[in-house]
C-alpha cells in the first residue's frame, strides 16, 4: 500500500486476515509406474511437559508425534547446552523451526525501540547458534503503546523504508550463516500481503531475510507458496471465524472450528516438506492435541502424512 492509503477496507481486512494430486491414466494393457511416495510432512508445536536436557526434550517431541520443534532455549544460554539441543534435534530428525523475537524495534518510544532491536540481534544469533529454520518478528508499529497495535502510518512509505533500514541493521550486525531473519505478516502492518513481502524481500535485499507465512484462506494461501516459496522457512498452523455481525469480527479459533482451507494449505506445503508446520495461540495441551489431531487428519484425507 502506499502512503496515501493508511484505512484498510473491510474487504481488504478480510483478505488479508482471512490469509494438487497428480492424475495418472493408463491403458488397460500398460502398467503404469508407480507414483513416488509423498515425504511426509513437518508438524510442532509447543511442549508443555517438563523435561530435563536434551534428550528428555527429544522424547517430549516424539510422544507428541511431532516432528519440529520451537526453541527450547534462551539466548543466555551457554554454548555446550545450545549445542547439545541442536545436536539431539539433529539425530533425531527434528527441525528447530523458529526463535522469537517478538518486540517493536520500530516503536517511536526510543528506548522501546534499542531494546526491541537489541532483542532482535539477540534472537537471532540464538537462532544462528542452534540452527533454526529462521528467527522470526513481525515489522512493528508506530503505535506509541501497542507494541503489535494498528496506526495511521503503519502502512506509509516512510514506514516501509523504516522497516527495510532496521531489517537490515539487525541482519548485518548479527551477519547469520545458518538461519534467516523473517517476519510475519500481519493485517495492519508491512508486509500484509505476498506483494508487499515480495517487495520487502527486494527491498532489504539480504540473502538471509526470508519469509514466515500466517495468512488465510485457499486463493491467498495459494498465492503466498506461488510467490514466495523459495523463501519460505516456517509456518504458523491457525484457524480464524467471521462472526456474522454488522461490523467486521474475526476470532482466532482452534483449528478446524473456524474456515481456513487446510486442504489448500497443506497441498501447497506438501511441496516443500521440511518446511515446519507450528501450531500455536491455544490455551493448553488438550486444545493442542485436538487441534494436531485435525490437522493429520485433513492431511491422511488427501493422501498426506506427518509421519
């Protein structure tokens, strides 16, 4: 969007929130190969059990059936314990998807903003030091008191080349090797569309920026993987409701209770199967378990698995 559109529209706002199998034919008389089988795909999401080390950790993951995991640890941590996890992920085939960094570095209270980006560059060598997939924030805000809050000039020009000067100043100053820095999209700030991620992706012009996509519904998530799946590294797996009230009203729901197309979602990722699936935003481990179970459950319906 440029600057001289700061209101998002209801139809926008939906959009933008709301964010194959191959035919075989063949002659009676012919056999046809057989299709090469389907890798399976990556699902994680958090651990709610305590676990003691590495190890312990490892099985945590495996009794969950997952197969990707959030960051177990914080970026004090010393180097033999971030090896040790990176390297117990390793044997056992598990991908650390992402390490957050959720902050405003581009918040207009200064001092918000030097602890936001200290966070970042934090967050992100953290990444670099257990091999994650990726190191993910989302832009910020000018919002002076919400830190992910919407404002009139979150999606301006000036913004957009904020946006582009601190992504790069976190990624030069870290200067990664083995993860990427991505941010998330979001309704009321860059990039809140494939365009506008594409164009930051021009724009920042770093080999180790890349993308984590959160969008909904079928078409736009069709559209993201078609635009951006070289890029991406992680994914957020969520659900969202359009309550049927005058004013325009979405809620975040446990997946599978609202309208986000996970036959889209996971045809598209099945594409690129290491890329993690990350559930996250509910409220225990039972919601969790159900909300895993329906995603394996859409995906053993058109012929996919996360095992």
């Amino acid at each position: 969007m440029s600057g001289k559109k700061n209101s998002i529209t209801r139809r926008n706002f939906i959009k933008y929130s709301a964010f194959g199998a191959a035919v075989l034919a063949s002659a009676s008389a012919i056999k046809s190969p057989a299709a090469p089988a389907k890798k399976p795909l990556r699902l994680g999401g958090p651990v709610f059990d305590d676990y003691d080390g590495p190890d312990a950790w490892v099985q945590c993951l495996k009794s969950l059936g997952y197969r990707a995991a959030y960051c177990p640890v914080e970026a004090d941590e010393k180097d033999d314990v971030v090896n040790a996890y990176a390297n117990a992920a390793k044997k056992a085939d598990i991908i650390i998807a992402e390490v957050g960094a959720w902050s405003n570095p581009i918040s207009p209270d200064e001092k918000v903003r030097k602890a936001a980006l200290e966070k970042c560059k934090k967050q992100l060598d953290l990444a670099d030091r257990i091999a994650a997939n990726c190191c993910v924030n989302i832009s910020g805000s000018r919002n002076p008191t919400d830190w992910d809050g919407h404002h009139k000039d979150n999606l301006t020009e000036q913004t957009f080349d904020y946006i582009v000067e601190t992504t790069r100043a976190i990624i030069d100053a870290v200067k990664p090797t083995r993860t990427y820095y991505t941010l998330e999209p979001m309704p009321w700030a860059y990039p809140d569309s494939p365009d506008s991620y594409l164009r930051l992706l021009r724009a920042i012009d770093r080999k180790h920026f890349a993308v984590h996509l959160d969008y909904n519904n079928a078409r736009l998530t069709r559209e993201c993987f078609e635009k951006l799946g070289p890029y991406i590294k992680s994914c957020h797996a969520k659900d969202i409701l359009l309550d049927e009230k005058f004013m325009t009203h979405l809620d975040e729901v446990r997946i599978g209770l609202g309208n986000f197309d996970y036959t889209a979602f996971l045809t598209e990722l099945s594409k690129m199967p290491d890329v993690p699936l990350m559930l996250e935003h509910l409220p225990d481990a039972e919601q969790f378990r159900l909300a895993a179970e329906h995603v394996r459950s859409v995906a053993k319906n058109n012929g996919l698995t996360f095992n």
